[in-house]
C-alpha cells in the first residue's frame, strides 16, 4: 500500500512576519524513504495591499467547515488583532452569489501573536469555487481594510469529518514499548497521553474521546507543543470524564519521514489535528492546527452533555 500524500498548510503569526508553511511529500511505497519536503517555507508578500487573507485549512468541504485563514497587513506583518468578518460567496465564472457571511476569531496557542483567524462553523452547501471576502475592523476609528480569498470546497474531507466514524485504530500505548514513552512521544519530557489505544478508549463507549495528532519535536508551525499543552490542561479537569490520547506524527526514531500507522488511518492531510469524539465513536468536532482550551472545551461539553 501507498503512503498517502502528506501535504502540511499551517498559517502562524510570529513576532515580525506571517508565514504559510506547506510541506508536501509525495506518494511512496511504505518499504521507501519518502522525498524531503518540497517548498517547505512559502513566506507571502502582501505586494502593498492594506490587507491579505492566507487560506489555512488544508481542505474544505461540503457541509459543517472551521475555517481557518492568516491575515497579513501592507507591512507583511501577521494581523492578531481586531473585528473580522468573512462573506462567502459561490463563484460561477466571473461572477459570484452571497450565500452566508459569520465572524473570524483569533485562536492562538503558545503565545497571543501564534495563532490562526477561525471562523466557524460556517456551512457549504455546493462544491466547486467559492470565494470569502474579509473585513478588518482594526478598531481604531481608520477605514476597515478588506482582502479577497478564493478556495475551492470538495465533496468531503480525507480525515474524519463532523458525524463520520472515528477509526478504531492501535494506536501505541506505554505497554508497548515498557513504560518507555520516549519511543511514542517527542515531547521533553513525554507526555502521559499514551495509557490506551484509539480502539481501547472506542470499545466500552462509556467515556468521550479527544485524540490529539502532533509531533512536538517535528512541528514545522511550531503549534504541537503549545496545542499539546492545551489537550493537557483540558484534562486536568476533564480526566475523569473523558479519554485522552497523543499520538506522534511520525514513527519512532521521529525522523519526519515515516508517518505513523494510525495517521495514515486517519487520512491527515496535516498537523496538528484534534478530534472531538462521542460515545458511540462518531467524531463530532474537528480542529486544524491552533486550537486553545477556550475553544476546545466547549465542544468536550457537548459530547459530554449529549
């Protein structure tokens, strides 16, 4: 079997310049080394405009959709700051028809200026082109800016969607490798998500489930410790309630090359990931990349109402 195509599309703000990180690999059989990562750091220039909008999600799709999306003023400098609002609009040809419109929020994890614009949840009823048109409110009495963002919406997502069924995956476990999870976790120290499997934490259907996908180590956004660290602290207080598993990127030793079993399982198209998993093993909420306790929780306490 093939290794699926791995493509990375992360948006962070860093402290001078905003950066799109896309690193493709492309498909390989699992006895080869897959090829280095073709284009691994697309810096955008906003060439002079006030305002440029920077699609985030790897994949958008019919349906229920957490978009995400950098912002980056005439400066090239990341936007973190302001009221935003998204327009969508379906383009046919040269011209396009408002559908919905709903406000973005800055989510950031391991610092106030690293993060993503999310909007959510927004709604795709046709696929095909669309096209958002975003407002910034800087707040400041100046003129609102506005950027212009085309994308193109697919029938359904590669990973789990919102009601797809979670995948019962073997996820590795410490029993796996003695106690020693330094060989399933590149955090420092390792992390003590890793006490159950996937399709352990699926079989009794008594508890939720959130399953985080990163690789501290490896991340190239620099967002799987901090989104690590968020997971972490939702369950300190949810531990009792609720499943919580890490599981790494890439297999051990993390050499960036060889994506892990369950990650292929899971059709990721990036990192870091966050599942949100009821019950009965339906996956009820998705987040791509930065996601904080803030946003994160809530979506735990539907599950856990449900």
């Amino acid at each position: 079997m093939p290794l699926p195509r791995r493509q990375f599309v992360q948006v962070f703000a860093g402290a001078a310049v905003a950066s799109v990180l896309v690193a493709c690999q492309a498909s390989a059989p699992q006895s080869a080394v897959p090829p280095t990562p073709v284009n691994a750091l697309v810096k955008p220039r906003s060439s002079g405009a006030p305002l440029t909008a920077v699609q985030a999600s790897s994949e958008i799709a019919l349906g229920r959709n957490r978009l995400a999306m950098g912002l980056i003023d005439d400066k090239n400098q990341a936007v973190v700051t302001g009221a935003v609002n998204v327009e969508f609009f379906k383009l046919s040809g040269n011209t396009g028809q408002k559908r919905s419109e709903s406000p973005a929020v800055f989510r950031s994890v391991g610092g106030a200026s690293k993060g993503i614009w999310v909007a959510s949840p927004v709604e795709f009823s046709e696929t095909g082109p669309w096209g958002a048109r975003v407002t910034l409110d800087a707040g400041d009495g100046s003129t609102p800016k506005v950027a212009q963002m085309t994308f193109n919406v697919q029938d359904r997502f590669s990973a789990p969607g919102y009601n797809d069924p979670a995948p019962r995956s073997a996820s590795p476990t410490d029993r796996d490798v003695n106690g020693d999870t330094s060989h399933i976790c590149s955090n420092v120290p390792p992390c003590d998500l890793h006490t159950i499997s996937i399709a352990d934490a699926l079989q009794p259907a008594d508890k939720p489930l959130v399953v985080l996908f990163a690789t501290p180590a490896l991340c190239t956004s620099a967002t799987c410790a901090p989104e690590l660290q968020a997971v972490q602290q939702l369950q300190s207080t949810y531990a009792e309630q609720a499943n919580f598993i890490h599981v790494e990127i890439y297999q051990y030793p993390f050499d960036g090359l060889h994506t892990a079993r369950t990650v292929d399982e899971w059709h990721l198209p990036s990192d870091p990931w966050t599942f949100v998993v009821d019950k009965s093993g339906i996956v009820r909420d998705r987040f791509e990349g930065a996601a904080p306790v803030e946003e994160l929780e809530p979506s735990l306490k539907a599950v856990l109402t449900a």
